[in-house]
C-alpha cells in the first residue's frame, strides 16, 4: 500500500494522538498550544520537561531523548501521527537530525504509524528550480553549516526512502510576531523571507488532514501585511 493510501484511509481528527518532537522550541510551543486548542491529545518528548511551563489535561510530556530509540517509542505508542519541530540544540558540536529520523522512521513503520510531517531549514533536495535568492539562502547556509545540511540531506533521503506519508516543510526566518493567518506555499523557492511561529502552527495542524503536500516539500511563508 502506498503512502497516499495509507493516509487516506487513515482517520486524523480531533478524538486523535499527536506526537511531537521539538514541543519546547520557538517554533514547537505555539505548535503545542495550537494543536490542544484544536481539541488533540497531544504527547511531547522533552529533554528538560521540568523547563515546560505548558500543562493541559489533554498534554502528556515525556522525559526523554530523541537520539534514544526507547525514549521514542514511549512517545509514539498510541500515537496517530507525528509533526517534528526538531532543531540542532545550540551548543552541540554534532548534528542529530539523522539519527533521530531513523529512530522515528523505524518506531512509525512497526507501529503502522503513517503521517508524519517535518520542519526543516534544508532549502535544497534536489527536486526543485531555486530562484536566485532561495539559491542564495541554500548556499550561505551550506558555507556556515555544513555538517548541519549535510546531516538534513540525510534526514530527507531517509524520509524518502521510508514508507511514511511524510510531508518536508521547508521555512525561512520563524519570527515571534502576531499570525498574519495567510500562508503562501511554493514547492520549488521561498516566496518570502519570514514566517510567524503561529502561522507555521497553523500550517503545520492543518498537514494532518490537508493531503495536497503528501512526499512533497514546500516552501512556506507568512505573507506580508
């Protein structure tokens, strides 16, 4: 069965377990607020929950580590889906985003999990037309962090060779402003250069049910004002 069926006849509604990794960063705790006010069941894997103000009787945080297969299981199990908001943690000289996919890729295929969507600052697969400035962006990125977008290109290449209905959501600077509530998406450049944390939640609650971006990864923005 192929992904788009798998999700197709899968039911993600608000009675549904969301799973998400990166629930304490700037852009995973508008996430998780959003997510609860929809009415989800929402399970967060944190390094430092005692750091996470956020309670709910609908939020179950579990103290772990997403390099950990135990600790990402835990999460998972009786889980509907998952949405990664995971970052490089500042101050680690090594990049992580692999290992955690393999552990998360692993987990989801034996727990017949299939939805899975993903934000990262990879602006180039290889499946896309850049314009100038998106090139320009890939490439500053590429130059000042390498090993990072090196350990990205991984993270996607395991994605798409996994069985998952994963979606790749690629973003521009997430700022802390108030939502605009318009996204703009391209499949092949940025088409701005900002996007608010709470118009990335937005976006990212509505890929549980939206199919339009099932292995695909767009580009989004907040549109100006």
């Amino acid at each position: 069965m192929d992904s788009q069926k798998r999700v197709s006849s899968m039911i993600i509604n608000t009675d549904s377990v969301i799973a998400i990794l990166g629930g304490s960063g700037k852009a995973g705790r508008p996430l998780v607020q959003r997510a609860l006010a929809a009415g989800y069941r929402v399970r967060l894997l944190l390094r430092h929950p005692q750091a996470f103000e956020v309670a709910h009787e609908r939020l179950d945080v579990f103290q772990g580590d997403a390099r950990d297969p135990d600790s990402v299981r835990r999460l998972l199990q009786g889980s509907t889906a998952l949405i990664s908001t995971l970052g490089h943690t500042r101050g680690e000289a090594s990049p992580m985003m692999a290992t955690a996919t393999r552990n998360y890729i692993a987990v989801m295929e034996q727990l017949g999990i299939s939805r899975c969507v993903v934000v990262t600052s990879l602006f180039e697969t290889g499946n896309e037309q850049l314009d100038e400035k998106t090139q320009q962006a890939a490439d500053y990125m590429q130059q000042h962090y390498p090993l990072f977008m090196d350990d990205r290109r991984l993270e996607f290449r395991l994605l798409s060779e996994s069985s998952l209905a994963w979606t790749y959501v690629r973003v521009p600077l997430i700022v802390q402003q108030p939502a605009t509530g318009d996204v703009v998406v391209n499949l092949n450049h940025l088409p701005e250069q900002q996007i608010t944390a709470i118009d990335l939640a937005q976006f990212l609650i509505c890929q549980l049910t939206d199919q339009r971006y099932l292995r695909h990864a767009p580009f989004i923005a907040s549109k100006p004002e």
